[in-house]
C-alpha cells in the first residue's frame, strides 16, 4: 500500500514538473532578395464596366437534402454542365451559390472579354412547402475589364 502511494505521489509530482516546463523557439531570418510585401495599388479609375448582367435560378429542396433545379435563366434546366466559378485569394475570398454559379454562365456568354465578374446584388426568394420549399434566387452581375494605358 505504501508502494502504491509513493509510485501516485512521484507520478503527480513529475507531471506537475513537467507541465511547469517553458520552451524557447529561435528563428533566425535569412537574407532575401525578393520582397517581403508587394502591392499593386488599384482604384476604379482602373477599371471599365462593360455592363450588367441579371442571372437567376429556380430550384426546390425536399428534406434538407434532396435539390432539384427548375430553370437557368428562365429556361428549363439542361444536361450542359456550363459553370462559370468565382475565385478570390486566400485573404479574400468570395463565396457564391453553387446553383447561381451555373446562372453565371449568361453573364460569361454576354462579355466573353470581361477580366472579371462581380456580384454586386443578391436577393433569395422562399416559398415554404410541406418537407420542403422553392427557392428563386436573382443576382446582379458586373462586368469589368481593366484599362490599357
């Protein structure tokens, strides 16, 4: 019993010693030649809207899982799988609906020489239904192009 006792007390008292513990970290910066930060410092004087562009979608969601897409566009949904995606860096980035982004393609179609596409206006109609809802989803899509100088 006493063995016992003595094993407890030196297992408590290492683990209070070693939580107790502080560890120090050194890094030592190299020398580069490259930057550190690089801007590019842009304002809409550097852009050109080419124009506008409304997209929407209609679909219904039964049970939260199952989705089922009525029209693109105001037409009924094909089997063309026409996805135009939106990406943004890693300190920005921009997230959009996965059934505006089939939508999308309209707006890529209309301004083939747009640099990019930015939703500006994003509105979400539902109707709820018995174990599920319809959903319209209407956004206003932005075509820019950048300025030669």
């Amino acid at each position: 019993m006493k063995y016992i006792k003595y094993i407890v007390v030196v297992v408590l008292g290492l683990i209070l010693i070693s939580s107790c513990s502080v560890t120090t970290k050194k890094s030592v910066r190299t020398t580069s030649f490259s930057p550190n930060i690089v801007q590019l410092n842009q304002t809409m004087d550097d852009y050109e809207l080419l124009g506008e562009v409304d997209v929407e979608v209609e679909y219904s969601r039964y049970l939260g899982f199952f989705t089922v897409v009525h029209t693109i566009n105001g037409q009924p949904k094909s089997q063309s799988k026409n996805v135009v995606m939106l990406h943004g860096t890693s300190n920005m980035p921009i997230s959009f609906d996965r059934h505006l982004n089939k939508a999308m393609f309209k707006a890529y179609k209309e301004y083939p020489k747009a640099d990019f596409l930015m939703p500006t206006l994003i509105s979400k109609e539902t109707n709820k239904l018995f174990l599920g809802r319809q959903v319209k989803k209407e956004a206003k899509i932005k075509a820019y192009v950048l300025k030669v100088k």
